[in-house]
C-alpha cells in the first residue's frame, strides 16, 4: 500500500457568504428606525434608486413619463409664459371679487401662532457640561477650580459624590479643610442635591432650599434607617411630633429626587412605530371572528430603481469601467428592492403564525399566552430559527390589547397538573403578581404559600423559581411587605426604574408612609 501525499478533487455544496446574502441577513434583523437609517445610506450611494411616496407608480413605468426638461432656460421660460399669465390673470379676479387691493388676502403672520421652532425639542446638556459651567461661575481662584474639578470627576450619574475627603486632599496636596469647603460650595449649585455623599445630605440640600430643614425634618433625616424599616412610632418619638405631622413629612420626603443627577444625560425615547396591524376580521364566508394582519406602510421603506436615468447613463456611457460601473449599480439596486420586498413578506408570514399559534392571549389575555419557541414557528413556516430570531427581534405588532415586540409571545414552558398540557412561564408570571396584588397588607403571600395556590390551579413550579419571577418583576419579599402592612397605609408601589444603592428601601418606604400620591 503506498503511503505519500497526493491530489484529491472532490466536489461539494457550500453556503459562500456573498455580500448580497451578507445584507439580506442584515436587512431582516434590523428595526424600523435602523432600516430606515440604511436606506437613506443606500440612496446617497446609489444614483439608481429613486425614494417614492407609497401613491406613486415605479420610476420609469409607462403610465408615470418623465418629463424632459427643456435644453435652455429661456426657452423653458418663454414656453411656460402662457400659463403663467392665465394663472395671473385668475388669481386677479378672485381677490378682486373678494374685494380690497389683493393685499388683503394674503395670509398674514399671526401672533397668536406659535413658531416652528417651538415644536423642536432642546436636547439637554450633559451633567458634566452643566458642572462645568456652574464651576466656572463659581471659583476664580486656580486652587479652587482644580479641587473642583477633582470633586466633578467623582460624580456618578445620580449626582452623587462618593469620594474621600482625606484622600482627595492628599491627591491634590490641600488639607481636608480646604477640600470640605470646596465640598460646601460646590452642594450649592443647582440642581440641590447634586455633590451630596449621602441620601440624607442630598435630600437635606434641597430641603434647605425650600426653607424646610428644620430640626424635625433634620431628625427625620438622620434615621432615613426607621424609614426603610416602617417604625412609625419610633419615628415619631425621635422627631419630637405626632403621627400626623409625620405623614405629612413623609408626603413632602416623597416629593424630593433623590437622584438629581439623572435629569441630565438621558436620551431622548424614541416612539415604538409597529411594523404588523393586527384587527379582529370576520370571515365573509364563514362568518368566524378572525384576525385581519397587514404590514405597516409607514414603517416599509419605499424605494425603487429607477430604470430611465439607468437606460440614460448607459446611452451616455462609452468607456468600459464606467458602463461596469453603472452596470454593477444598476445589480446592487435590483437586488435591494427585491430584499426588501422579501423581507416584508417573510415579516408577515412569520407574524401570522404567531398570531395563529397565540390566538388565545389575543382574545382572552396573558393568562392564554401558551408556551412557544422559536423552533415551533420555523416548523409551521418552513424557516430556519436564526431566520425566525432575526424577524422578530426588534419588530412590534399593534393588537388590541397593545403593542408587543413578536419576542414577547415566545415563553418558557412550566409543568401542569394536567397530562401533555405546559403552562406558559410569562402567564405564570402574570398570575404571581396578580394573586400579591390581591394579598392582605397585614398578612402578605409567603413564596411557599404562593407555590401552594399555584399548584391548586394546577400549575407545577418550585419554590425557588416563585422567588426568580417575583424578583425578576421587582416585587419585595413578604417580610418586606409585612413590614409595610405594620403602618396600616397598604402596599408601597413598585419603582419603575432601579435606584442608586442605598436609596430602594427608604424610597419605597417612604412612598408607604405618606399613602397614595395626589
């Protein structure tokens, strides 16, 4: 048998990732704002493709002529002369039936109208440009500017200044003294609040500014602890008044921002503009309530190639690397507008096997949401799952009960009691926060209780997975809402957004202790 090196030639399918594959993969997983974004790169590249309103024909259709622009300005002057003084000539009578001089008529600059530019929103300016600008009205000295400015770098995006007196002195050779005052000046800026250490000292800063610090609320202040823990009694022997008063403090307390750094830096939310209509239908034959889907035309991009001007460059185009030039423009163009026509088309196909697969939460709710992965879709559509995880990722359905993105109707599965049957994990979900919302304040739904109500509406979960879902919603313990239901005002409303480290239990408490907001 001999053994060596030798030549083989073997034939075999490969997937080459060309670029025109490259951007149709690319095109189906972006989202309505980042195609729209694309489009508008691809049209100042390419001289053959034309933007269109949705009304109009393609470019270069026989029933939409281009008309040819006439070779000489005077020539196209002279031929448009007629009409022009036809339309003279009729605008002349109608303001002079009107009556006046056809001044009169003329539509006059109003007062009352707010200007264009009114409508167009400032972005705000940046925390750090807003300490900047404060700091230079503030210090002239150089000293004082350069501990300043080492104060400025230790924000964080709450507003808060977490640094070290003593170490910050000895980094910019000062004493602490000179550092603290420096400190001092710089909690005077506004928004009050910014440059504090603590929360007390945040809330305290913008307090003073209301005149409202005095020795009650600066007691109530140093124990924000009695706060977080719900001891109203003790509360009020500290502060030196009764429960009244207290409730009243407390309701001011919730009206500060603890975080006055964060009115700067955000950006702006963009609008979710839905990509799929979903309408309940009757079928006109059966007579079955049904669902109507269509794309959103707002939403799909609307170009075209435009076949005149490509037919016009290559009449007008000898050499050989421009007409391959042209040539290779003309391909790219085709080849968008057909992607794009194939990506709305796998959109919609995709979205009616949602809704047809999810027909239940669309009629009766959350609680119907049935159990879904990407790989149930990719069967019934004949799709890869990669292709069914770029369509729905950052694409919305408009439906009655709202608008989702196609992710959220894709859910886990939980065991039931019932043979062959899942439960929907996001219905589960639903379920734990609904049976907490209607929980006793004095005796709140343990997790082992909550796991027990599950299991007798026939629905297999652990324990520890109740804690997950109930974390995951930001839901506080039972001990924690026990300690709430003590002050007799109810459950604290859950915060929207995660807050600065030692702010979430004395904000939430606080909420509790004042009572529902006006």
């Amino acid at each position: 048998m001999r053994i060596g090196p030798s030549l083989i030639l073997a034939s075999r399918q490969t997937l080459a990732m060309t670029p025109q594959l490259q951007q149709a993969i690319k095109l189906l997983q972006f989202s309505h704002l980042e195609l729209a974004a694309y489009i508008q790169q691809e049209l100042e590249k390419n001289p053959l493709l034309a933007e269109t309103s949705g009304d109009e024909g393609p470019i270069g259709e026989p029933d939409a002529p281009v008309a040819e622009a006439p070779a000489d300005t005077a020539e196209a002057l002279a031929a448009a002369a007629p009409a022009l003084a036809e339309a003279d000539e009729r605008w002349t009578r109608e303001h002079a039936d009107r009556g006046g001089d056809g001044t009169a008529s003329r539509v006059a600059p109003r007062d009352d109208l707010p200007d264009a530019l009114d409508f167009v929103a400032e972005r705000p300016r940046s925390l750090a440009v807003h300490v900047l600008e404060q700091i230079d009205l503030i210090f002239s000295d150089a000293g004082d500017r350069r501990v300043a400015l080492k104060l400025a770098e230790g924000l964080d995006e709450a507003g808060y200044c977490r640094l070290e007196a003593e170490a910050l002195a000895q980094a910019v050779g000062q004493s602490v003294k000179m550092v603290e005052r420096i400190w001092a000046r710089l909690r005077q800026v506004e928004p009050a609040g910014l440059f504090a250490r603590t929360l007390a000292e945040c809330l305290g800063a913008q307090l003073a500014e209301r005149n409202r610090l005095d020795p009650a609320m600066k007691a109530l202040l140093d124990n924000l602890d009695l706060v977080a823990a719900g001891e109203l009694g003790q509360l009020c022997r500290r502060c030196g008044v009764d429960e009244e008063d207290m409730r009243e403090m407390l309701a001011e307390l919730r009206t500060l921002d603890p975080r006055p750094g964060q009115a700067f830096d955000f950006e702006p939310v963009q609008p979710v503009v839905p990509d799929i209509f979903l309408t309940p239908a009757r079928d006109p034959d059966t007579g079955e309530e049904g669902w109507h889907i269509e794309l959103n035309a707002e939403a799909l991009p609307k170009v075209l190639v435009d076949r005149n001007y490509h037919a016009t460059l290559m009449k007008g185009t000898r050499a050989k690397t421009d007409r391959d030039f042209v040539a290779e423009r003309f391909q790219s163009a085709n080849w968008l507008v057909k992607t794009l026509e194939q990506r709305a088309t796998t959109i919609l196909k995709v979205a009616r096997e949602i809704v047809r697969q999810q027909d239940g939460f669309f009629r009766k709710g959350v609680s119907a949401l049935r159990p879904l992965v990407l790989r149930d879709i990719a069967i019934a559509t004949e799709l890869h799952e990669s292709t069914v995880s770029r369509v729905t990722s950052n694409k919305y359905i408009a439906t009655p009960r709202g608008i989702f993105e196609l992710k959220y109707f894709f859910t886990s599965a939980l065991p039931s009691r019932t043979p062959g049957t899942m439960v929907s994990s996001e219905s589960v979900r639903s379920r734990i926060r609904l049976l907490v919302g209607g929980e006793s304040s004095h005796q709140p739904l343990s997790d082992d209780r909550i796991v027990d109500l599950l299991k007798g509406e026939g629905v297999e979960i652990a324990r520890r997975t109740v804690a997950k879902y109930r974390e995951a919603m930001r839901i506080p313990s039972s001990a924690e809402r026990r300690r709430l239901g003590r002050l007799g005002m109810g459950r604290a409303p859950l915060p929207t957004a995660p807050l600065p480290r030692d702010l979430s239990s004395t904000v939430i408490a606080a909420q509790a202790l004042a009572g529902p907001a006006d």
